[in-house]
C-alpha cells in the first residue's frame, strides 16, 4: 500500500503490476502489461513490490533477475539492480524476491537463491552483501532463500529467511554504501 491508502498487486501469470485506488472495482496497470519479456516496459513473474513517497514502485522481476523501478506515469522502467542475468557476482542476481528502499534510497534486495541480501546505493551502481554471502545454511551468518524484507522502528533489517522457517533481524551500518 502507499501513502494514500491504495493497493498494488504483482501478477505473476500476466506479468504486470497493478493499483487499486479505494472504492475502484478495477485496477489499474501501473507496470508491464505488455506480455512476458526482457525489455524495460515487460516484465517476467514479478513478485515483490516497494512504494517510495514519490510513489515510484520498486518491483522484483524474478526471471529477469533484476530490480526495476517504475517512476508515477511513466510507459517503462529503470533497471536499478541486477539486470545482468543470473549469477553470484556482486552485479547479477537469481531470483530476486524481497525489495525495500531505505530513507537514504538505498535499495536492498532478497537474493534468494545466492542465500545474500544486497544493497544498492542511491547514486551509483555500487552494491555490497550486507547479510549472507556465506553459502545456503542455518548458522546466524547464512540465509536458506531469503525472501521478504522490512525495516523495524530502530532501523534493523528484517529478513524472512524462508528455507530455515525464521526471522532474522540484522544492523545495517547506515553510514555504508
């Protein structure tokens, strides 16, 4: 949900993100609908969705592995992390899941089957692991397909670390990129 109190749904069939204003009976198409593809106005079993105050919408395009982001209006999106197909290097991801954006815009991303969560900075395509990155495990330094994120009021990462049935929480040095 935004700001506003409206809906945003991912559809992994239609490979499209929609926005249900309130009292709508319809969404609205507000990413892909344009078929199963690579390009930047398609999108291929998008999953997890994260509104900024701008209203731009962050999704996770599993297939594609990458992050994009759709700006309010806009016919098309903005590769923001991932987007350089499927591996472990710091600039690929496999399965992206879990997206959330910090109040510094930092973006971070669940990359579930690299068992890490990543970080983008704001200005640059600089990424780092900023939890995991030590193979698939149960130890409290490793993830088992890490999928959804969230912030708790003291500003800790919170990750769903699905394959090992937890919560984990985690600091993240906010002065890092």
């Amino acid at each position: 949900m935004d700001n506003d109190g409206d809906l945003y749904v991912s559809d992994i069939e239609k490979h499209e993100v929609r926005r249900w204003k309130k009292g709508q009976r319809d969404g609205t198409i507000i990413a892909g609908g344009n078929g199963k593809g690579c390009q930047l106005n398609q999108l291929d079993s998008p999953t997890h969705i994260f509104v900024d105050q701008d209203y731009a919408i962050y999704i996770s395009d599993e297939n594609n592995h990458r992050v994009m982001k759709w700006m309010k209006g806009a016919k098309e999106g903005i590769v923001v992390a991932g987007g350089q197909g499927e591996g472990d290097d710091l600039t690929q991801l496999s399965r992206p899941a879990g997206v959330i954006v910090d109040q510094l815009g930092r973006i971070y991303v669940s990359d579930c089957r690299n068992h890490r969560i990543m970080r983008w900075s704001k200005e640059s395509k600089d990424c780092s692991i900023v939890v995991g990155g030590n193979g698939k495990g149960e130890q409290p330094n490793e993830l088992n397909s890490p999928n959804g994120l969230s912030f708790n009021r003291q500003g800790n990462l919170c990750v769903v670390d699905q394959g090992n049935h937890r919560v984990q929480t985690f600091y993240v040095d906010s002065n890092r990129n």
